[in-house]
C-alpha cells in the first residue's frame, strides 16, 4: 500500500512536471530565437539612412565598418546596378545570389541558413533612385541558442526537485496510512494467537480510528465470554458440590466393608475431579475479566422466602442425619428480590455445603432473612470454629483455593450480591461460629451506591 501510493505520486508528478517544463522550455528556446534576430534587424537598420543618401562603394564600406556587425564582420551589403554605376557588394555573402535575388523580389526581410552553422537574415531596403538594395546579417547558432541550455538544466533540475519531493512526502504520507493499519494487523495476530490483552492505539486517519475501535471492542466482548463461559463451567461444577456433599455424607454412613470403600473413594475422587475443574477455569480466567459481572437478567426475580424455605427443606435431611440443629427465620412473608431463583438457590447451597463441609457433625446453624426495606439481608450463620482471616477468604474466588478449598463458594455469592448493588461481609455469629452477611439492595440508588462501596472494598483489599 505504501509503495502503491508512492508510485501514483511519482507518476502524477512526472506528468505534471512533462507537461509543464517541455512547453516552458520550447518558449525559452523561441524567445532566445526571436532575441537575436530581434538584434540582427536594429543592426540592419542602421545601416538604411546611409543607403538612402549614397551607394558610393567607398562611402558604404566606412558606414558598414562603423556599425557593430559590420566591425565584427557579421554584415554585408548588396546594391543592384543603377543606371551606369555598377553593383556594389559590401563585405562577404553568407546566403547566396539567389536568396539575394529572392529577397529584393519579393521585398520583405528573410532567413537563410548558413553552410558553417547559423543564419543569414536578409533585410531589403529602398534606394533612392526606386530599386532594392539588400542588408544581410549573420546571425550564429551560438546567439539563437543563447541561455537555452542553461534554461533547459534549470528546469530539468527544478522537475527532479518536484519529483524527489513528492516521492518523499507521498512516503511519509504512505508511512502514516500504513502504520496503523499494521498495528491493527499485528494485533489481529496477537489476539488470534490467545493473547487476549492484545489493543490497537487509536490512531492514523478517521478510517482506520473506526477499526482500531471496533476491534477493540470486539476484543473486550471476546475477553467478556470468554470470562462468562469459565465462569458458567466453574460454577456449574460447583454446583455439582451440593449432590456430592450428600453422597459423601451418605458413604460415610455405609459403615465398612469393600463396597463401602470403593462408593467412599469413588466420591472423594469425584469431589478432587469436581475440584480440579473448578481451580482450572477459575485460574484460566482473563484478567481483564475477574470484576463482578451482573449474574441475573434485568428483569430476573424471585421470591426470597420461597427459595430458602425450598433449600432449607434439602439441606435439614442431612442435617438430621449429622445431628446439627438448624434454625430458620424471617421466611414466613413474601420478600421479592431481583435475583434470578437459581441463582439464589446456587449461592444458599454454596453457603450451606460449606457450613457442612467445614464445620464438625453436630455444629448447629442458622439462616435468618431481614427486609430493610431498600435492601434484603440474608445471614447463615454456625456454631463452628470461625474464619481466621475472612479477607482472605473473600479474596479466595480471585487468587485460587487455600487449604483445600477452591474459594468459589463465596465467589458465587459475592457475585449474586454485587451484581444489585449489594455486598458480602464475614464476621462472628451469635452462634460463636462464622456468619456470612449478604446484602441484596433494591433499588438503584443503593444499588450505585454500595456497588462503589464494594469497588472501594476490593481495591483496598487488592492494595
């Protein structure tokens, strides 16, 4: 593209310098022409008054020697006889008789060209007694050609300067064009080879600023899914924790024998290939991509109420089975809230495994939900051994699992929330154990609000 362009502007300039130096130069030459025969005529009129007193022979050689050309030897005259005085012919003929004759026939001024190089111009003039003389000048080829050499190396250096010149601004011109459309090109490369941080500078003319801008856009939507389909594997695998929670449960009361061993060791291999799914797509994550996305459509809602009373039903059959006392309130009223119902039930469930996962058999817990009126607050909490460090455990859904755990749990969680506005908060339970606090907002000023709140939060924590 950049040598396509550089060549259009050669051959543009070329023509342009053509057609314009070739006529200028033919002018040059025709007025360098016109000059000196111009200079011959004056030369040959001076010469008239004299013809026109006297054609004594003497008398004409002292008024031709006293002339410029005549003192050079560039003039000459040619007097017809008149009556009995004889011709007279003044210094040497470049032309020949016969141009002579013709031109005190035909009376008017005319060139002749010279054997040795130049010409001859032959100028008639009236002798008193009614007859022709005729005045001839040499005119060289050195005095028609002067200053047109000179006049043509001036133009032909002026037409290379023009055409050094253009091919040198179309280069630079064709260097602007051309470098943003290699960036775009190298980072269509780069992007196509998975590295998905890959942008072009939008720059260069308004053309190509349009695809710099539509690629990097199209980049961030690639990056977008890419970061959504990780997510929707990790979390489907992690909702695969709440039924594998229960066999393992169940194959822990299969008391012994080899097929007791074998379906306890099939879960637990289960539960590491469950795990392992988990870490993988949450490590494989970009990381242009790991804030907090919305997890529910704009319209998406359900009823708080119901889908706890729902998984509380579930999860109580197992808590029996451990003997742990659960205790559930607030969900004896409609409480609409505008998560979407699996969502919901995704996050109590990672909640409540982690609850039987990290907590001994018999640990009581509690679910309790509050309406605060712009927002809904849903507390679990346990009797357990509490979180030693509760900012790293949120942090866990973002730099991997620690002590066997894959961290996504409260990821889920933390998502759900910030995805109204709301929040995740870990802290002491009345219970003695852990609580995990969700604040779900309602409406969008609390939602703006605390999601700048959680922004700030997460910033520090990465600080």
């Amino acid at each position: 593209m950049r040598w396509a362009l550089v060549k259009v502007c050669l051959a543009v300039t070329v023509m342009v310098v053509v057609a314009f130096a070739v006529p200028l130069g033919l002018v040059v030459q025709e007025m360098a022409s016109d000059r000196a025969f111009s200079n011959a005529e004056r030369q040959a009129a001076t010469i008239g008054p004299t013809l026109s007193i006297t054609t004594d022979p003497v008398q004409l050689q002292k008024a031709v020697e006293s002339t410029q050309m005549g003192a050079d030897r560039r003039m000459a005259v040619h007097v017809p006889a008149v009556g009995d005085a004889p011709r007279v012919d003044i210094g040497d003929g470049w032309a020949g008789e016969r141009a002579v004759s013709e031109t005190r026939r035909i009376g008017r001024a005319a060139t002749a060209p010279v054997a040795g190089g130049g010409f001859a111009l032959l100028q008639p003039v009236a002798l008193g007694s009614g007859d022709i003389a005729v005045v001839e000048i040499l005119v060289p080829e050195s005095e028609v050609s002067n200053g047109v050499a000179t006049a043509w190396v001036v133009l032909a250096g002026v037409g290379l300067a023009l055409v050094v010149g253009s091919v040198a601004v179309a280069d630079r011109l064709g260097a602007r064009l051309v470098r943003p459309a290699e960036r775009l090109a190298d980072a269509a490369h780069r992007l196509g080879e998975g590295r998905l941080g890959a942008r072009v500078p939008e720059e260069g003319p308004k053309e190509l600023r349009s695809a710099a801008v539509a690629f990097n856009s199209m980049a961030d939507q690639v990056v977008e899914l890419l970061a959504n389909e990780r997510e929707l594997a990790a979390d489907l695998s992690h909702r695969l924790r709440t039924p594998l929670t229960v066999l393992r449960l169940n194959a822990a009361s299969l008391g012994d024998g080899p097929a007791a061993e074998q379906t306890r060791a099939a879960v637990e291999q289960l539960e590491r290939e469950v795990d392992t799914i988990i870490r993988t797509a949450r490590e494989q994550r970009p990381a242009a991509a790991q804030g907090p996305g919305g997890v529910q459509g704009a319209g998406a809602g359900c009823d708080a109420s119901e889908v706890i009373r729902d998984r509380m039903a579930f999860w109580s059959a197992l808590a029996e089975d451990e003997g742990r006392e659960v205790r559930l309130a607030g969900v004896d009223r409609t409480v609409r809230i505008p998560v979407a119902r699996p969502e919901l039930a995704a996050a109590l469930d990672a909640m409540l495994g982690n609850v039987f996962r990290h907590t001994p058999e018999g640990t009581p817990f509690a679910v309790d939900v509050h309406d605060a009126g712009d927002a809904v607050i849903v507390l679990v909490s346990d009797a357990g051994g509490g979180i030693a460090d509760p900012d790293a455990a949120l942090r866990r859904g973002n730099d991997g699992g620690r002590d066997g755990s894959t961290g996504l749990g409260l990821d889920i969680v933390r998502r759900v929330a910030e995805s109204t506005g709301g929040d995740v908060r870990l802290g002491r339970s009345v219970l003695g154990g852990t609580e995990v606090r969700v604040w779900i907002a309602l409406d969008g000023r609390a939602r703006g609000e605390s999601a700048r709140a959680g922004r700030g939060r997460r910033k520090r924590r990465r600080n």
